[in-house]
C-alpha cells in the first residue's frame, strides 16, 4: 500500500502537482492571523495645534502665506511652523505624541500618517514625547541627524553654528540617531549626542546637569482638541450655510425688483444687480459644501483619536534594557532604507523662513 502511495506521489510530482496542494484542493485555507493592533489601526492621522505662548505662524506649504497658529488648527502633511522670540507651540498628534517647539524654531511636517510620523527642525529646540505603538514609526530629522523612535521623550536643540549642530538629550526610552555619513548610534536614558556635518555623530556622554531634568509633558489631550477642531468646523459650517442663504434672499428679492421697473435702463442695471448676487450666493454654496467636508474629516479625526488612545493604553511597558553597544546586525543593514539622512542645500527655504 506504502509503494503505491509512492508511486502515485512520484507521478503527480513529475506533473509538477503538490501532493500538498492536491490534498487541499477546493478548500479554504484559513487567513493568517493579523496583529490586534493592526487590526485596529486608524486609518488616518492627524497633527492639531495645542497650547501656543507668545506668537507662532504656520502655512501650508511655501507658496502659501503665513497664518497665525491658533488651537485645534489641524496641521497637514507639508505644513510648516514658526515661532517667534520669547515663543513656544504645542503640536499634539492622534496618538498622543507631542512635541513642543522653543523660541525662534523652523518647523516642518513631513509626514503623518498611522505608521509614520516625521517632522524637520531646522533651527531651535524641540521637545518630543512619543507614545509607544509598534506599528508606528516617529523620527525627528534636522540638517545634520535624524533620531527614529517608537516610544521614549527626549530634545534636539539645533543650533546655528559653523557647521550646524545638533544636541539630542535622551529623558526615556532608547533613540537611534543616524548622521550624515549613514552611521547610526543608539541614544539611551541620561545620555546627550551631538551631531554636525562634519564629524557625524559624537561618543555618547551625559547630559548636562542644567539640562539634566525630563521637560514636563504638556496637558493636552489629542481626543479633546480634536473635538474642539470638529465644533470649531461645525461653527464655520453653520455661518457659511446662514450667509448663503442671506445672499440667495438678496438676489431673489433684487430680481423681483427688476421686474416692477418700467425704466429700461434702471431694469437693466437692477437685473445686472440680481445676477451679481446670484453668483455670489452660488459661489457661497460651494464654500458651504467644503464647509461640511470639512466637518466629516473632523468627526474622522476624534474617532481615530479615541482609538489610538485605546491601542495606546495597550500597549506593553516597555522593558528596561542597557544601552545597545552595537547596532544589530540586520537592523544596520536596513536603516539605510528606514532612514533618509537630510541634504542641508536642500533645506535652505525651511531653514531661514524669518527672512
């Protein structure tokens, strides 16, 4: 019985047939298992202005003008922030992460989305907390360095040296710095690098005793200023819709007008009159439509904020670990595609928006 089950195992073989995919044939192979977290992974995510001191700007990309920043204003991919002498802004993201730009910074936010956050500093401090989620990957690039964690706090002060430099202050956690030259090192707690153009980056040391203290995490709740931005968008909604329907009044009234004229000029200019307002009560309700949209992404964006606040509290303390020596083997080889170290030519516009 054995030799014919052979046989018959060898001739299905030489028809280049599975014995494996024969037997199941016609079945369901059951799907494999995806991740919990994955599983419930927004779809989208979002940067929201928070506490803002003294005076900042944003825009939304070069060719746009700048805007004062004002809180729960959403920030899109590509949007770039200012703060001026004396100033500080609060960023909080949907996943809980903040960070906190000191006076005089340059600021730009290159990606958002659910499994990659990266901002650019190009000159000044900045202050992040990163909440843990595997799924999702945080860097922090300047002209010189870029830092990529998953879940720690730490600084980067940029300082406008000859050539630049930029400090990197680990509170928590572990962060791995890679520099110009694609040479990465791990940052961990209590440990201060500083990185230039020139030398890349430098032997770890401690930090500095007057740096030494974690910077206090701000208060702001992602969940809470998304619902601030979704009442924020209704309220603009609503007085679009009322002066739409104002003008749309207006034009009806003057055309009725028209109509009781028996001057021909004065009918003429009266019907010009009701047209004028016409198209602008048409161009009003277009603006109330972009109005709506906008409410719909804002009501988006507190349900994914809930969720991440939910897959954040998830997520398993991390485990005290020492500071890597070396960096593993099969992560080294792959941080040149994980990371893009920046051209400083390339970022002279964001470097210098004072100007």
């Amino acid at each position: 019985m054995k030799k014919a089950l052979l046989k018959v195992a060898i001739l299905m073989l030489s028809f280049g047939v599975s014995p494996l995919h024969a037997a199941t044939a016609g079945r369901t192979m059951p799907a494999m298992p995806v991740p919990a977290e994955q599983a419930q992974l927004p779809a989208i995510m979002a940067a929201l202005v928070g506490k803002v001191e003294g005076k900042a700007q944003f825009r939304l990309d070069e060719t746009q003008p700048w805007n004062d920043a004002k809180e729960a204003v959403r920030l899109p991919e590509g949007a770039q922030v200012r703060t001026m002498a004396g100033s500080s802004i609060v960023i909080t993201f949907l996943d809980g992460s903040k960070v906190r730009l000191g006076p005089n910074v340059t600021f730009k936010l290159e990606a958002a989305t659910p499994s990659k956050v990266s901002v650019f500093i190009g000159l000044g401090k900045l202050e992040c907390w990163v909440k843990r989620l595997t799924s999702r990957r945080f860097q922090a690039r300047s002209p010189v360095a870029v830092a990529s964690v998953r879940g720690t706090i730490f600084s980067k002060d940029v300082r406008e040296h000859s050539p630049i430099v930029d400090v990197t202050n680990v509170y928590e956690g572990v962060v791995d710095q890679t520099d110009l030259y694609n040479n990465t090192i791990g940052i961990g707690p209590g440990t201060s690098v500083a990185a230039d153009a020139e030398t890349g980056n430098s032997a770890p040391g401690t930090i500095p005793k007057d740096q030494a203290t974690p910077p206090v995490e701000p208060k702001e709740k992602p969940e809470d200023l998304a619902k601030a931005a979704k009442e924020k968008a209704e309220a603009n909604a609503k007085d679009k819709a009322d002066q739409a329907k104002k003008l749309q009044q207006e034009a009806a009234k003057k055309a009725e007008d028209a109509k009781k004229l028996a001057d021909v000029n004065a009918k003429a200019k009266a019907e010009a009159e009701a047209k004028a307002k016409a198209e602008q009560a048409a161009k009003a309700l277009k603006e109330v439509e972009v109005a709506k949209q906008a409410v719909e992404a804002a009501a988006k964006i507190v349900i994914a904020a809930t969720r991440f606040v939910q897959l954040v509290a998830m997520q398993p303390a991390p485990q005290a670990e020492p500071l890597p020596t070396e960096e593993p083997k099969e992560e080294a080889e792959a941080a040149p595609q994980e990371v893009s170290p920046p051209n400083p030519a390339a970022e002279q516009e964001i470097n210098s928006p004072h100007q």
